[in-house]
C-alpha cells in the first residue's frame, strides 16, 4: 500500500518521531485501533502515552482519520501485533462535536465536553434525507451541522439523499436547502439507484478524505457502499415500519476507495452540539450577516431595534423566518460554548495538536 494514496504528506513525514512506522486510523474500539499501514492493515493497543493524554482530555483520544506513529514493542511484549500506538500526529482538520447544551434557568446548561468525530477530513457530507419516515428534509439539522463543518477546517457538501422519495417536490427542495447553505455545494442523491453518486465521487479525488455525517437511516452506508462498488458496510435490508435508521452503522469507519480518495462512514447522529465557536455559526448564515450590515445599529441584535435591515428582510419575505430563529439558537449555544474557556482551549488544542506533541516530545526524549 502506498501511504500517499492514503493522503500521506511530507509535513506529515517531518513530524514522525525516529523509529516509528506511520499509520492511518481506520477504526477506534476501546483502547485499540484498527490501522492501514504501508505493509497492509494492523490492530494496535494505545500506548502509554496516548492513554494519559485520552485521560486528561477526550479530543486527545486517537480517532478516524488521524496518523498515527506505531513503535515497536519490546521483545517480551509481543502478545499482539508487535507495534503500540505510540502517538497521534498533528491534525490539518479535526470534527469536533459538543455535548449537548440544554436551556435551563438562566440560560443553558449542559455538556461542554469535546469529541473528535473525525480527523484529517477534506470534505464534509452533510446528509439529510428527503424524507426521514413521516418527516420532511430538516433544515435545522442541516444548519447545525454545517456549523460543526465549517468549524473542522474542512469543506462542507450538503446531499439530499434518499431522493427518490421527494417525488416532484425535490426542485422546490433543492432550492430551499441552497438558500439554507450559502456558498455550499449542494447535490441530490439516491444511491440506491446510483444516481447522484457520480457527483459526490467528484468531491474525493486524488487522495482526498471525506466523510459523511447525518441522521440515522439517511442512506450514508448505502452511498457509501455505491461510492464503494461494493458492500463494504451494512446497511438495513428491513425497513422499519416508520423508515426511520436503527443505527445500522456502529462504527466510525474509513474505507479506501478504488481509484483514489477515502470515505469515512459514521453511525447516525442524533444530538450534536457544537464545540469550536469560531466563525462557522456566521458562515452557516452569511446572508444574515450581510443584511447585518445594513441595520442602523452596529450591536443591533434583530428583536426590535429601528432601522433593522434583517426584520426588515423578514418583513419583506426575503429572510425566513425560520432562518432567524435557527441563527439566534446556535448563536446562543456558541456563546455559551465559549464562556466555558476551557472548552475554546481543548478545541484549539484539536486544531494545534502539534504544538503540543512537539513539547511532549521534547520532554520524553533523552
Ligand atoms: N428510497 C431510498 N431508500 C434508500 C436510499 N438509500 C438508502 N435507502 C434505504 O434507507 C435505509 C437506511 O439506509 P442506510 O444506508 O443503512 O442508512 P445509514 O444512514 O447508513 O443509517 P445508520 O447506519 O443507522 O446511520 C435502508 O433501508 C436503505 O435501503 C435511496 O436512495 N432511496
Ligand atoms: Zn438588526
């Protein structure tokens, strides 16, 4: 296997300890990792190092997607493959989901720790079905995740999947979700009948990493299998009597693909908060921010100021409503995101991984 079809880069090469072999994670169980090295696939045990790191900080945990360093094991420890998980390598993109905040007295309270979904990640897939059981398209859980997306350093795509099941409402649709995700790519797809998939293999060239978040039951393994050619994950062969997923996928998975590029599968998300509170809330809903810019005052927090352009636009019928509500509600959740600091420290931590294993190293090393 060449590791640069793997998405192997030369500033990765400079960042690999002496006397260790790279990796790719393919897969995490608990305290171990499926990984694909140049020498084909390993299962390794999480080093030392690598286990106080998780302890301290879950975003430390190794994960999908990351590089890994694999050292060799002493001679009298070679119970398993030979090689431990000595180390993750810096991170270009990491997705990192929040715990969930829930409103409460004076304000909202919750879960503030991190968890990297995936790392060393291109391309975002944001799947949302056409038709989730009895439920049209969500556009709420397309925004939120968008936000996650942008936040990860990668470029988020939306498909409408499962799009047979719009019927002649998919167009009206299409446009809807657009207008939900400026300066998105957005494509329609059934995989089951393989249409759309041509498209979304557009997005994986050459070495290239993707990987699909959405509900359960949105068809991310059935695509993923059409992207495939074959069936490298399950998928449910029962429907469910309301068409909804039962979690068919209970891994995070990364899957090579014939003729270049990686896919990774996750298993359906059902709650998702954000972590990272830098600019991917305002990305989401960029046309707000324009009209913003219009609003007589700078702080103008569009609930009742003169002179505001966005109730204006509301007025006028060119912002949804809908679209407004969604804003002040991630916007609300990255706030308080934000005041927990240490959270805003880990996420960074996602992100600067190097800076850190640099000077664990240097204080390891003889
Ligand atoms: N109508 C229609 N059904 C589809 C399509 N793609 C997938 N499905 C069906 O949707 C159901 C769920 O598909 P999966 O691929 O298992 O969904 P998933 O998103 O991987 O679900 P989890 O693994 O639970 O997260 C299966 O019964 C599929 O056959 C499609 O393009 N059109
Ligand atoms: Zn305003």
């Amino acid at each position: 296997m060449d590791l640069r079809r793997l998405g192997w880069t030369g500033s990765l090469a400079a960042d690999l300890p002496a006397g260790t072999v790279p990796a790719r994670v393919a897969r995490v169980d608990r305290g171990a990792a499926e990984v694909i090295t140049a020498d084909g696939p390993r299962r390794v045990r999480f080093g030392a190092r690598v286990r106080r790191a998780a302890a301290a900080d879950p975003v430390a945990l190794p994960c999908v997607g990351d590089w890994a360093a694999l050292a060799p094991l002493p001679a009298e420890d070679v119970a398993g493959d030979g090689f431990e998980l000595a180390e993750v390598l810096p991170r270009r993109t990491a997705i990192v989901r929040g715990g969930v905040a829930r409103p409460s007295r004076g304000g909202l309270s919750g879960d503030s720790t991190g968890q990297v979904l995936a790392a060393n990640v291109d391309v975002v897939f944001v799947a949302e079905p056409a038709r989730h059981g009895p439920d049209p398209a969500n556009l709420g859980r397309i925004e939120r995740l968008l936000a996650l997306a942008w936040e990860s350093g990668g470029t988020p795509v939306v498909l409408i999947t499962k799009a047979d099941l719009a019927g002649d409402a998919l167009p009206g649709l299409l446009e809807e979700v657009a207008r939900t995700a400026p300066g998105v790519d957005v494509h329609a797809v059934a995989a089951r009948a393989g249409e759309g998939v041509a498209a979304v293999r557009g997005h994986i060239g050459g070495s290239r990493t993707a990987v699909v978040l959405g509900p359960s039951g949105a068809g991310k393994s059935t695509l993923v299998n059409a992207l495939a050619g074959e069936e490298v994950m399950p998928t449910r062969q029962v429907r469910a009597r309301d068409g909804r997923g039962r979690h068919t996928t209970v891994h995070r998975e990364l899957i090579p693909l014939p003729g270049g590029g990686l896919i990774i599968d996750t298993p359906g998300i059902r709650r998702v908060g954000l972590y990272e509170t830098g600019e991917g809330v305002d990305r989401v809903f960029a046309e707000v921010d324009e009209l913003a810019a219009g609003c007589r005052f700078s702080d103008c927090a569009h609930e009742s100021e003169p002179g505001c352009a966005v109730l204006a636009a509301i007025e006028s019928g060119e912002l949804p409503p809908r679209r407004l509500e969604s804003w002040r509600k991630l916007r609300r959740e990255a706030e308080w995101m934000a005041s927990r600091t240490d959270a805003r420290l880990r996420g960074e931590q996602a992100r600067r991984w190097k800076v850190i294993t640099k000077a664990m190293r240097g204080r390891n090393r003889p």
